[in-house]
C-alpha cells in the first residue's frame, strides 16, 4: 500500500474538485441567475475566498463545471468505443448504454441549467466568446472521436469529419431539448434510430436498419 502526501498542489485540486461538485449541485436546484458563489461556498464549506481563489467570477465557476463534464464524457465515450469490436451489431448496445436515462449524456437539470447560460450569454459577449470556445474543445472532441472510428474500420469519410461532428452533437443537443419539452418525444427507437444514423454516416454497417425500415406503401 503505497501513501500518497497531502502536497499543495493536491489539497488545492481537491479543493477545486469539492467546489465543481458543490456548484453542480447548487445550479442544478437553484438555476445560473439563482445561484450564488456564496451558497457555493456554504454549501463546500469554505469560505467565499476560497471560490475566488479558484474561480474568478460565477461565469467562470459554471465554464469550469462544464469542462469537466465535458472531459468526463468523452473518457465514457472513448472507453466505450474501444472496449469491443466495431460492427454495428457489437457497437449500439454499448453506444445505446451511453444514453440511458442514467448515464451522464441524459441530465434534464444540466440541460435546463446549460440552455439558461445559453441565453444568458447571447446577451454578454465575454460569456459568448468563451462558451464558443467550449463548443469548438468539444466539436474537437467527437472529431477526433469520428477520425478514430474511421481510422479502426479502414474507412475514409464521405463527409468532413468536422461537420460530422457538427452534426453529432446537434443531434444529440435536440433530442435533449426534445426530452424537457416532452419526455414522451424521444423513444429508445428514437434513439436507435439517431445510432443507426450516425454509425452509417461513417461507414458502420447497421445489419438491422433495414428490418426496422417501414415498409413502403
């Protein structure tokens, strides 16, 4: 058993893990507007000084929060993506797990909390500047993710793989919204056929798009 010291470094990253994770829970009930770093603070106990030693301002706190969903979500994705074969078959189980009303892509709270930020960003142009600048990081994400998959299949896209990934994430953006509109809107055949969608438009064989196809009138 190894016995790793409390160095300055990492009390400090801990302390900043403790407050993203106390931030996620005080946006998630009170909104962007309705939060405070006060109640940040409280809610981590520490003080406020802390929040700031860490965080410049609440905008900051809440784009730091969504970096690390961010980068939480591409390590699930890429570990689910490599973890098996690559036929269709094999892969939309495993992608399918990915969005379960339990995994982290499906979250009504951050879905609300993410369009409030949204708006609130339109209207503030320093905001605006560094939400686009998470959604290029995360565009470049599933690029990658796009590149790799075609990388393992032997293919060559037929598409740009930036607008792929363009494509990817809006899909997957809508039907989010969708869900708070209406639960009742996104199906799992819904789902599947967003999978079956994305997996041909870089080449994977879907071996069951055609027994799930309407027949034609």
């Amino acid at each position: 058993m190894t016995f790793e010291p409390l160095t300055p470094e990492r009390r400090r990253a801990m302390t900043r893990q403790h407050l993203l994770e106390a931030a996620a829970m005080v946006f998630a009930r009170n909104g962007f507007h309705g939060s405070t770093l006060d109640e940040v603070a409280a809610t981590a106990g520490f003080t406020k000084g802390a929040v700031y030693s860490n965080f410049k301002s609440k905008d900051d706190l809440f784009l730091a929060l969504l970096d690390d969903r961010i980068e939480r979500q591409f390590a699930l994705t890429a570990e689910v993506l490599d973890s098996g074969p690559h036929e269709a078959a094999e892969m939309l189980p495993r992608m399918r797990e990915l969005l379960s009303p339990e995994a982290t892509f499906w979250d009504d709270n951050w879905e609300t909390l993410f369009l409030e930020f949204v708006l609130y960003a339109r209207r503030n142009p320093e905001a605006a500047a560094k939400l686009a600048d998470r959604a290029a990081r995360e565009r470049a994400l599933v690029q990658q993710i796009i590149e790799n998959e075609h990388a393992n299949l032997g293919l060559s896209p037929e598409y740009r793989t930036r607008e792929l990934a363009e494509i990817s994430i809006a899909l997957v953006g809508g039907l989010a919204i969708a869900r708070l509109i209406d639960p009742r809107a996104v199906t799992d055949e819904t789902l599947d056929a967003m999978l079956s969608i994305l997996n041909r438009s870089i080449g994977v064989a879907d071996e069951g798009a055609k027994a799930r196809s309407p027949t034609p009138s």
